[in-house]
C-alpha cells in the first residue's frame, strides 16, 4: 500500500471538513482544486480575492467565459447569485473575519501554527505573498494543503519557521499527502493517517514528536 494520497484526493478530503453554510477562501495552486469536490447541495459559498463572492467548479472544456477568473488566473464558474465588487471590498471581507475557512498552500509550518507560503527567503526570490497575509490573519480557520516534504525529502512540517513569516499561530490544520495533522497547544497532533503511514514513520519523516489523535476521527 502506498504511503501517499494524489492531490485529487486530499482536495476531496478537505471539501469534506468544509461545513454548510461556510464562507471559504481557495487559495492559489492546489487549494483551487477544492471547489471540484465540493458537494453540489451544499451552500458553501466560495470567495476570490479578486472580487466575486459564489465561484464554483472549473468550467468544462469549451465552457470557458475568460471574464471569470480566480485570483491565480484561472478559469472558473458562477453560481447562481454570484457577486463581483471592488477588489478593496473584497479584501475588506478578508480582514474582517468575513470568511470562515481559507486553504493556503505551505513552505513551511511551525509546531505553534506559525505559517511560511510566499518567500523561501532566497537571493533573487520573487516575493509572491498576494493576499495571503491577510487571508491568514483574517479567517476563521486556516488550513494548509500540502505535500509533507519537499522534493528533497525535507520536512514542511517545523518546530519553527526557517523562512520568512504570512501570518504567526493562525493554521488550525494542515492536509498533507501522508496524513491530517491537527495544530495544538503542544505541537502536531495527528487526526489521520493514509496508506500505510504510522506515527513512528511521520516521527521519523518531520523530526518532530507526534501527538497520537486518529481515535478521534474526522471532525
């Protein structure tokens, strides 16, 4: 059995711990993948941050109306009732704790919730934070979706940040390709493991002690 789940099927598993009557934030790159997952008879509401409030799935090949975009350019939908309004509006809906939910991609996150997304830091690197600072000050719960390592086999779980800082003690729970890790008070718990991953292999995989809470189940 594998120790990995595809992107397609973490997407699937966070729009299952999105709940009715949510506001939610997708964020650029994987979270947009989301909205394809995303019961059809729930009222969640998706927000971009370039102004429309009812964003729905990917349109179907041929489909595309290039007047509706997410915040990373992409092609999207509308749902009935579907609202565009001034980009300051809508961050104004992002600062005010207006959403319920946002999913942000990660370089890194700390044990305390501390989150790093939009700079490793590096000479020359391109910052790319868009509205992620705010999105991660300002939502209700953050959750991260991620790869658990990076293409080096380095842990993107921490017990602190090493890169430059979107938001500090603001990510409620991170979905990596191994398993759901919980932020509490004293670290990482984990909530669920997928394919064959053990708490000893995550221990030995982040470097960091592990907090057992897969008897909990989803929640």
């Amino acid at each position: 059995m594998s120790t990995r789940i595809t992107r397609e099927e973490l997407a699937a598993r966070i729009a299952a711990d999105i709940a009715e009557g949510s506001v939610v934030n997708l964020g650029i790159g994987a979270p947009t993948l989301v909205a394809d997952y995303l019961p059809d008879d729930a009222e969640i509401i998706l927000h971009t941050e370039n102004g429309m409030l009812g964003m729905g799935r990917a349109p179907a090949a041929g489909r595309v109306d290039p007047d509706l975009i997410n915040a990373g350019k992409q092609a999207v939908t509308a749902v009935a009732g579907a609202a565009y309004f001034h980009h300051a509006d809508s961050f104004g809906m992002m600062r005010g704790g207006h959403l319920d939910v946002c999913v942000l991609g990660a370089f890194q996150v700390a044990s305390n919730g501390d989150l790093a997304n939009w700079s490793t830091g590096a000479p020359g690197a391109i910052p790319a934070v868009g509205g992620a600072m705010d999105l991660a000050i300002g939502a209700k719960h953050v959750y991260v979706m991620t790869d658990l390592l990076t293409k080096q086999g380095e842990s993107k779980l921490v017990a602190a940040c090493s890169y430059p800082l979107t938001g500090t003690a603001c990510v409620s729970r991170v979905y990596t390709d191994h398993a759901v890790f919980e932020v509490i008070e004293d670290g990482f718990a984990v909530r669920e493991l997928f394919g064959d991953n053990s708490i000893p292999m995550l221990e030995a995989a982040t470097g960091l002690r592990l907090t057992d809470a897969t008897a909990e189940g989803r929640s």
